[in-house]
C-alpha cells in the first residue's frame, strides 16, 4: 500500500547513507514520499493542479535523527540521555534495555531494582536478574524497558506474530460521516484543524509533517507531564500549544470542544486509554479522522506495554543485528519514530482524500514496532560499516534552516521533500508547551 502510493515518486541517493545495515534512507525516503504524495493528491482534489514530488535518501536518513542537528542560539543542548538509560547485561547471559530519561521512569527503576543511583551498583542489580523474568517485572511495574531478542526470537514470539499478522499502517473506515467540503487556501492541507495529543518523536513528528503542508495543528500537553525540551522545540515546528488537564472535569470539557471542531485527533497513548476518558476513535464525532499510535501495535500480549523506539529496536531484533547477540547495539538513527510519525502523517491525509471524496469516520493505526516489520521487510545492506558517521558538512549545511522562536534562533533540518507547486514550510515558530490558550484561532480572534 505504501509503495503503490509512491510508485511515482522519485527516490534519489542510495543506502548505506549511515553505519547501519538496515535501509534506513529507503524507509525513510519511501515515509516522507508518501506524506508529501498524499499532501500533493490533496492539492489537486483542492484545484486540479498536479505536482511533482522527489526525495532523497541521505537526506531522509538525517531527517530519522532530526533533532540531533537542533542547535539553539548557535549551541547544541545538552544531552537528555540518562545514565541509566541502554543496554545492560542480565545473569542468564541475556541482554535488557532500559529507558530511564524521564524522572518518574528512573526512580521506578531504581525502587524496581532495589538499587542505588550509581552505575556499579545499578549494574550490579541488573545483572542479579534473569531477562526474561525482568522484562515482566518491567512491564507489570509500569515502567519502560525490554528484553533484547534476535529477530527470529521475535518472529517467534506471539507478539511478533501479532504484528506478523498487521500491515504497517490500517486506515479504516468506522461509521458513516458526511462528505467534507474542502475549505479555501493556497496550500494542500489549508483549512484542516489536527489536534496532537502526542509526546517525544512519532506522533509530535506527525503533526509537524501536517503543518508542513498547512494545518492548522495544536499540541496538547498535561501540564503535569515531564518532557524533553529538545524534542519540543525540534517538533515544534508549525504548531500551536496549549495545556489541557485531563484529570479534571474543564479539562475534558475543553478537549471535547477542541474535538468537536478539528478535522483530525492524533494520539499516541497506551490502547485503550483516552478511551476510558470519552476520547475513543468513535467519541469524537461523526466525520473525524483519529489516530492511534502505539508502542506494539493494538493487538498482542505486549499491547498495553509503554515503549520508545530504542526499546522496539532491542525487543524486535534490530539491535541484535546492529550489534550481535553477545554485544547488541541500537541503530544510530530513531527510524521507527520518525517513520512511524511520516507514515501517520500519510494516513491522515488518505482518510482526508477518502472523507472528501466518500464521507464516513476514519481511524488510523501503525505502532513502531510494526515499522520496525517493515524497515526489517526491506533487507539489509552490505559493506554498510563502512558508511561515515555523518554526512558531510555542506549537504547538512543545504538541508538546514534557521527559525527565530520564543526559545531562541533555533539551527534545525528543513521540510525533506520537494514539491513543485507547494512547497513545504512552516508558518508558525515552534514554541513552548502551553504557549496558547485552549481554542482554536478564530474564536481567540472572536
């Protein structure tokens, strides 16, 4: 289905771009493609006007670690890694990644392991454990971390049979909705309203990419969530912010009046948890596109487990492949974040196509381990360690803007593709969370 949506599209350059044997310059090339391809088939719905759209691979294969090249007045942040963050070694000769970059992760991993804030000591704790036994201590304490697999351990497993099972990206149609009449504008997605209630790389990547072509998008945050100041700023771009609190009663109360008025709901929480909240894909209302994603995909034992693309690399083989078995490694780039957040992207303007040509309520649903089934699908590169590490300073230097924001004059990759009649760009600055009020702009103008 991807592939048949970019059959026209033309993909330059060639893997290996980085020191990694997966096509990570292919998915992303064929991610961004069909984002930009959707974008492009809106805009001729919109006037009739055809496009052409082109990528390239080295550039796609930077844009899957985007916020790396971030820079802020000039400096580059500081790192958001936790020490406690990777891969550690269990007692049974087995391998665990843990995520610990956000606060309330790390102290429930050192309560977990009954450990001291030291690496020795941590190191210790962990290597008291059997991976398997831990992975399921992990996931029933709520925390972030896997078990590090080799891709047939994973084809085996029933969650790797489960999304087996699964395209890599579903767009289903869920209830009737009456055809959408597409409003004025000068650019393809220009009238579109897309809530964002995402955090840290592939959802926020999503909503960036649809305010690239026009959106008007705004990211919701719980004022009560930690967050990493680097991604915000880098996925940013084009967006409007606002607190809602879901916890309390007006909070809900502004998210359904946000809902009842958008085009789009893009969510990335656990299966089944804004709908415990009447934010379901068939509570918002007839007409709306909703968007799901998740860790492990919305079927599978591992469903309701909390993830991040460095976790999904370990648990699905990747890091197994990047490494070995006896010292994995994770990939130098977060490709299912970022592909997964294009390719959500790509839904959202196929069920837009769809809704204005046929009406009805759409859902959409990828996680990112089933983009790592599909970046896995595509085979692998030979003599790729002996790729650069990085690409050279002046094609970086072509595919870089700079944007002046509340946060500073931010240095950070342009919009990848290239389009011949709407190019892409951002309209608005990134700006922090919670910058606007809760309301979309004309009933703030009001």
């Amino acid at each position: 289905m991807i592939q048949q949506a970019i059959r026209n599209v033309p993909l330059t350059g060639a893997d290996p771009v980085l020191p990694t044997p997966y096509r990570i310059g292919e998915a992303g090339a064929a991610a961004i493609a069909a984002s930009a391809q959707a974008a492009a088939d809106f805009w001729e719905l919109r006037t009739g006007e055809r496009q052409s759209v082109t990528v390239d691979r080295r550039h796609a294969a930077a844009a899957m670690r985007s916020a790396t090249y971030l820079k802020i007045d000039g400096a580059a942040p500081s790192s958001l890694w936790d020490p406690f963050s990777g891969i550690w070694p269990t007692g049974d000769g087995r391998h665990v990644f843990l995520h610990c970059n956000f606060p309330h992760h790390r102290e429930g991993m050192l309560a977990l392991l009954g450990a001291k804030a030291e690496k020795g000591a941590f190191a210790e704790a962990v290597a008291a454990r059997g991976g398997q036994e831990f992975e399921d201590a992990i996931a029933a304490a709520g925390l972030c971390g896997a078990m590090t697999r080799t891709p047939e351990e994973w084809a085996a497993h029933p969650q790797g049979r489960a999304l087996a099972a699964l395209p890599p990206v579903t767009i289903e149609r869920i209830g009737d909705g009456p055809k959408t009449a597409l409003r004025g504008g000068d650019r393809p997605l220009a009238g579109i309203r897309v809530l964002d209630l995402t955090r840290v790389l592939a959802g926020p990547t999503c909503g960036r990419t649809l305010a690239e072509h026009g959106a008007e998008c705004m990211r919701i945050a719980g004022p009560h969530l930690p967050f990493a100041p680097t991604l915000v700023m880098d996925t940013g771009h084009g967006k409007l912010s606002a607190f809602v609190d879901l916890r309390e009663e007006r909070g809900r109360a502004q998210l359904r009046a946000l809902a009842s008025e958008a085009d789009v709901f893009v969510q990335s929480y656990r299966p089944g948890t804004l709908a415990a909240r009447g934010f379901g894909p068939r509570d918002i209302g007839p007409g709306k596109v909703y968007v799901s994603l998740s860790a492990y995909g919305h079927e599978g034992p591992f469903a309701s487990r909390r993830g991040f693309d460095s976790i999904v690399q370990n648990a699905s083989g990747m890091s197994t492949v990047q490494g070995s078995a006896q010292a994995p490694r994770n990939l130098p780039v977060q490709p299912l974040d970022y592909c997964a957040g294009y390719l959500a992207a790509w839904g959202v303007a196929t069920a837009l196509l769809r809704r204005a040509e046929e009406g009805g309520t759409w859902h959409v649903q990828l996680s990112l381990a089933g983009m790592a089934e599909w970046i896995k699908g595509m085979g692998l590169v030979e003599d790729w360690r002996d790729a650069p590490a990085e690409l050279p300073p002046e094609e970086l230097a072509a595919i870089t803007m700079e944007s002046d924001t509340p946060h500073g004059r931010l240095t950070h990759l342009a919009p990848i593709a290239q389009m011949s009649r709407t190019p892409p760009y951002w309209a608005r600055p990134s700006v922090p969370l919670g910058s606007h009020d809760p309301v979309w702009p004309e009933a703030l103008a009001a």
